[in-house]
C-alpha cells in the first residue's frame, strides 16, 4: 500500500509541474550563435515573494560576448518583464546565468519566457 501511495503522489506531482510549468525559448539568432539551453528555474528575490528570478543553464558551443534579454509574457501573451544580462562565455563552455527581474513582475505559471 505505501509503495503504490507514493507511487500516485509521484505521478500527481508530475502531471502538476508538467501543468504548471513556464514556457522558456531562446531565439532563433541565439541558436545560430551556438547556444542552447540546459535547465531553469523561476524563484524569488529574497526581498519578495514573487517569482521573479530566471536561473537558467546555458550552454555555448561558440565563443560569446554580448547583451542577452530575457522577455516575459503572461498567458494572454501581454510582456510583463524584462531583464538584460551580459555574458562572456568560450566556446565548449556551460554556466548558470540570473535573470533578475523587476520586484513587480511576477512569472507565473503559464508564464511564456523568451530569451532573445
């Protein structure tokens, strides 16, 4: 009986983060410059308790310098954010970079996130 219950809990835990999960692309110019993306995350400032930080894991098979944007859009597709980091990164190279959002925006579920 525990193993099936925790085998159900597990399950319904999946179908709701798949449910709930945010959207996250990276633009067709960014792919072209030989980056990919690994995992992300949505957390909290410490400051706040919305969900306004983007921790991502980018991956770069040639070497990069510039601005990178981070754009978020609600469900009904209106941008709610944005945030610009630099990044200087060789190629074979992978990191975890921060998108640090205004403390208004708020990424929410369902949230589409473009990194341009």
């Amino acid at each position: 009986v525990g193993e099936a219950a925790t085998e159900f809990v597990e399950g319904v835990t999946e179908g709701i983060d798949n449910t709930l999960a945010c959207e996250l692309t990276l633009s067709k110019e960014l792919t072209t410059q030989g980056i990919s993306l690994g995992m992300f995350s949505v957390e909290s400032e410490y400051f706040t308790e919305n969900g306004n930080v983007l921790r991502t894991y980018l991956i770069f098979e040639k070497d990069f310098n510039s601005d990178i944007t981070a754009i978020v859009t609600n469900k009904m597709k209106q941008e709610t954010g944005r945030s610009t980091i630099s990044i200087e990164a060789k190629s074979g190279s992978a990191d975890y970079y921060e998108f640090i959002f205004d403390e208004r925006t708020h990424i929410d579920v369902k949230s589409i996130i473009k990194i341009r």
